[in-house]
C-alpha cells in the first residue's frame, strides 16, 4: 500500500476508535462529565494523564527543540519532567482529599470566596486556550503533510473530530479515549526511535543513543565519534553555535526551567485527573504510573532530536558538505515543501540545496513552485551590519527554511524508514494533539457550567441544565480553540511554554499556599493571583505581540521564563496581604489542617 493509503488507515481507524469510545462511555451525570464517576483505574489514570500532559508539545515539538537549540532546550526537559514530580509529591494527593471537581472549585472553597472563585475561572481560561493553540496547531501540521491539507484545514479537521468524544464524552469518554491515545502514541513515538538510534548508530534503545558513536555507512568523516561531538563539530562548520552549549543566559535558563515546573504543578487539565480515581491512595498510585509513561518518551527525546538533526544535515548538504542538487532531493523534501513548512531558495543560483546558520527569508515562506522570483527576493534576509551575507562564517548562505514543528514528523522520511511507520508517526501525534486538546476543553466547560454558573451565578440550577450548559461551553470552546489555532503566536512548544508560565504565576502560589498555611485568607489569595496573572499576561502580550526586543527583556527574562517573577509577585503580594488581614475563619483552618493529612486508603470526603 503507499503512504496516503497507510496514513488514511491509521488515522482513520484511530478516529473511529476515539469516537467509538466517546459513544461507549457517554457521560449521563455532571459527575461522569466532570470527573468519570470518580473510579477510574489507577493505571488506567496513570495513561490518561500521561497522553493528557504529553501534548503536541512533547510529541511534536520538543525534539525539533531539541535538533535546533541543543543545550538550550535542556530547561523543557528539565522543567516538565520536574514540574510533574512536583505535582504528584506536593499537590495531588491533597487536592484529592479535598474532593472537589476543579481547581476553581478549590480555590472557591478554600478561600470561601466567590470573587477568588470567578477569578480562578478567568486564570483556567487565560491558561487553557493559550495551551490550547498550540494543540490546534500541532493537529493542523499533521494533517497539512499527511492528508495534503493546508494548515487551516487540518485545524478544523481536529475540531470536528475533538467535538464528538469531549462534548459527548465529557470526563468519561475523555478518560478511556485517553487511554488508547497513550497506547498510540507512545508506540508512534519509540518504534521510529528505535529506527533512527538504530541506522545512526546500531545501537537499538534511543535512551543510549547520546553516548554511541555514528556508523561509517552515515558518513565516512563521522565514522566512529559519539553523536554528541559530531554534532558539535557539523553545526559549528556551519556556522550555528555549538550543540552542546547554549545562547541563553543562565537567569533566563533558570527562570524557563522554575516556570515550567511550577507551572506544571499549576495546570488544571492535569490537576483535575486526580479527582477521576476513587481514593487518596489511588491518586498516589496514579501519579507514579503517569510518571512511568510519560518517562518512555521523555528518555527518547534528546537522541531522537539529536540523530534527527544529523540525518538533516547528511541529507541535505550530502556526504561532502558541499550541497546536493535540487533534482536528487529526495521525495520527503519536496512532500514538506507543499506544506509551507519547509522552502528552498537558490541563493547562488548553482542547483543545489545548501543548508548552513542564517535565515533563508523573512518569516515562512508558502509559495508554489511559478512564485520565487522577485517576491522571494525580498524576503532574503542579509547581515543586519553590512546588508550582505558574511562568507567568512559559513561557507554558504543558508538556503533552506525549515519549521522546527516538523522534525519528529519528517524525521522517519529524512531516514527512509518504511512508510507504515511513517503513518503511525502521523497517527501518533494527532492523538497527542487531541488528547490534551480534549482535556483543556473540558476544563473550560467545566469551569464556566460548574464553577461560574452553578456555584456563582447560578445556585439553583438542575443537573440536566448544568450537563446542557457543559456541553453548550464545550461547543464555544471548541471553536474559540480553532481559533488560536489559525493564529497562533508561535510555534507549539512557545506557545505551551506560555501557558505554563501563566500557570506558574496564577495558580501554583495559591494552590500551594492553600494547602501548606493555615493563616493564608481570601484577600491575599485574590491579590496574589490578580498581580501574578496580570504582570505575566502583560510581559508576554508586550513581547509577543506588540514587538517588545530583547534588549528590553526584565533582567536578562524572556517571555516564556516571566512566569517565574509573576510566580514570586504572586507569593510576596498574597504573603504581605494576608498578613495586613484577618485569618480564614476557624472551620477553613481545620479543613487546611485536615487536608494536610491524607489517609492513604481511605475515601476523599467532600467537606
């Protein structure tokens, strides 16, 4: 069968599982929509938080940071693996035991307050629908190359599919749906990185593949050197910066890595997993499974981004460095280029495709084949101190544009690897894409129909109506991420990153705080939360939209590390405040130092 007919078959029998499942375990309570009746298996949990935190981001677009910073992708590893170790031992298990449905709920109820309940709702919907775009557009890059689609397409394609098994399903459908997507994705992800260590460096688990040494068949000049020092080596005589040392500075590495931890710890779609499984002790064992599973992928990432990136280079440049001609490109080349997501320009006007540092055009280039010309002229981009490329610190201009979103997905193309695995690979990161879309959404609905109508507006509601006002909040979510979708800010592991840091600076100081101190109130709550939101939106809406430059940057801190200060405005702001207030009345107190003690077996009470 060719690739199209292979890729139709695996994503369309994925689709039709994924919706089978929504039909099977259609939610018939607020309870099943919420949190899946509270007895979901605690491995099975353990999958379902795995392909619920395990995006588009890990799937799609880590490696491809990893194949293009090196050592500055480091702080994405070291602060989602962190952060959710941060999550399973500091805040789950307590949040569990407090037994309510969101992290609004809690916020609500802990600091008896409306107005910090309302606020945590806006925190969930500034957070999701910023996570939420870079799922959409992981979704439309799938089905851009696989189901020669454009992006827009393929967003919408995602929305369609996501609406069947998040808006009938709710928590329920979403749950088991989950469960499958783990099983898709991970062996997606770790079959082609067994291909890829394995024709770099014979060697079979992509966990060693850092430390092997490159095969004389790659490249004569290779032969025999880890993977690490040719990597430094290639990419130097390119004119990048060494791939084991970074461009960041250390404020900036630490600040990215502290608020994707804490923001890890933060985010409700993940935080509201706990609540599916019925005890405190289940949540534990959950947590610990999830940590297993998501383990699996994020061990085979640094090879994969790193053998990736070679296969790139060798391919592009060839055997001698010099360059290889237009009309021996092979296909997979010539496939990314219809996408918009990959584009050659003939700089020198030789015919060959000559890859080396420095931008190809201004932006991404989307052009047909009749459409280079002059228009592509002026997009080049030329030594910003002299106006012309500078020959002495590369040996050519750079002439291939390339989208670091698609690295996982080319990559079993780059490597010729048999085109059923190239179909799983397509199958694999839709269902990583749309199984954190699915939970965001359903935290947005959940968070408008529970926590703003039911518990603020609303008192009186029924459960039918309720259920109704779920489903109606899931419809407009779904088309509000659609949006973000086909105008994202970034590409997909920024924009999460964003997200994260939005998490880190609302929820983390408060989540926290809420279970560890007695004399933490409503008023520094709400100040705490208010004050870290808005400082952390404002840096990034300045930097990310109305052209902030780096040199303005707070102490050396790049939007996506802001989180962090927003994080300890937060902490300082809520601190002081609560200190210059009344403590929480003595019935919160005793909950705070309830919660702080969990029974390991026994059944979270609702209080």
């Amino acid at each position: 069968m060719s690739l199209d007919v292979l890729t139709y078959l695996f994503v369309g029998a994925s689709f039709a599982l994924y919706i089978g499942i929504a039909i099977w375990a259609r939610a018939g309570s607020t309870k099943e929509f919420y949190v899946a009746g509270g007895g979901v298996n605690p491995v099975a949990n353990g999958m379902a938080t795995a392909a619920d935190w395990m995006s588009a981001a890990s799937f799609i677009s880590l490696a491809g940071i990893v194949s293009f910073a090196g050592y500055d992708a480091s702080g994405f590893l070291m602060g989602w693996t962190g952060g959710y170790v941060m999550l399973a031992m500091l805040l789950a298990p307590y949040l569990r035991k407090f037994g309510k449905f969101t992290v609004p709920d809690f916020i609500g109820d802990r600091y008896y307050s409306s107005t910090a309940r309302t606020i945590a709702v806006i925190c969930v919907i500034f957070i999701s629908f910023t996570y939420i775009a870079g799922q959409m557009r992981g979704t439309g890059i799938v089905f851009s190359r696989f189901l020669h689609v454009d992006i827009d397409t393929g967003v919408l394609i995602g929305m369609v599919i996501v609406f069947f098994y998040a808006v009938m399903g709710g928590m329920k459908g979403i749950t088991y749906t989950q469960v499958a997507q783990y099983c898709v994705l991970i062996f997606a992800y770790t079959v082609p990185a067994v291909f890829l260590v394995m024709n770099i460096t014979g060697h079979i688990l992509p966990q060693t593949g850092l430390g092997a040494t490159v095969l004389d068949s790659v490249n004569p000049a290779w032969a025999d050197k880890p993977v690490l020092v040719v990597l430094d080596e290639v990419v130097r005589d390119l004119g990048f910066h060494e791939y084991t040392t970074g461009t960041k500075t250390t404020i900036d590495m630490f600040f990215i890595t502290a608020a994707l931890m804490a923001g890890t710890a933060g985010l409700p779609h993940v935080i509201v997993r706990f609540f599916t499984v019925p005890t405190v002790k289940d949540a534990r064992s959950s947590a610990g499974w999830a940590l297993l599973f998501i383990a699996i992928l994020y061990t085979a990432v640094p090879a994969v981004g790193a053998v990736g990136r070679l296969n790139l280079i060798n391919t592009i440049n060839g055997v001698d460095g010099q360059g290889t001609p237009y009309a021996q490109m092979p296909k997979w080349f010539k496939n990314w280029e219809t996408s918009g997501l990959l584009a050659w320009y003939d700089h020198n006007g030789d015919g060959k495709v000559q890859y080396a540092a420095g931008s190809a055009f201004k932006g991404k280039p989307a052009f047909d084949g009749e459409n280079r010309g002059e228009e592509l002229k002026q997009r080049l981009v030329t030594n910003p101190s002299s106006g012309e490329f500078d020959a002495s610190k590369q040996p050519f201009a750079n002439e291939v544009f390339v989208d670091r979103d698609i690295m996982v997905l080319a990559n079993p193309e780059i490597a010729a690897l048999p085109d059923w695995v190239i179909a799983l690979v397509a199958a694999g990161a839709v269902a990583a894409a749309l199984s954190t879309a699915a939970g965001l959404l359903l935290v947005i609905s959940t968070a408008i129909s529970h926590d703003l109508l039911k518990k603020t507006l609303k008192p009186d509601i029924g459960e039918k109506q309720e259920l109704l006002a779920a489903r109606l909040a899931s419809v407009a979510a779904i088309c509000v991420a659609g949006y973000f979708g086909l105008n994202p800010p970034g590409y997909v592991a920024a924009i999460v990153a964003l997200a994260f840091g939005l998490a880190a600076a609302s929820f983390f100081p408060a989540i926290l705080m809420g279970i560890f101190s007695k004399r933490m109130n409503k008023e520094g709550a709400i100040a705490g939360m208010v004050v870290g939101l808005t400082t952390t939106m404002a840096y990034i809406v300045y930097f990310k939209f109305m052209g902030g430059t780096k040199d303005q940057w707070f102490l050396g801190i790049s939007a996506e590390g802001f989180g962090t200060v927003g994080m300890l405005l937060n902490f300082a702001v809520a601190f002081v405040v609560s200190n210059m207030t009344p403590p929480p009345p003595a019935e919160i107190q005793a909950i705070v130092e309830d919660i702080r003690i969990p029974r390991g077996a026994g059944v979270a009470q609702d209080h």
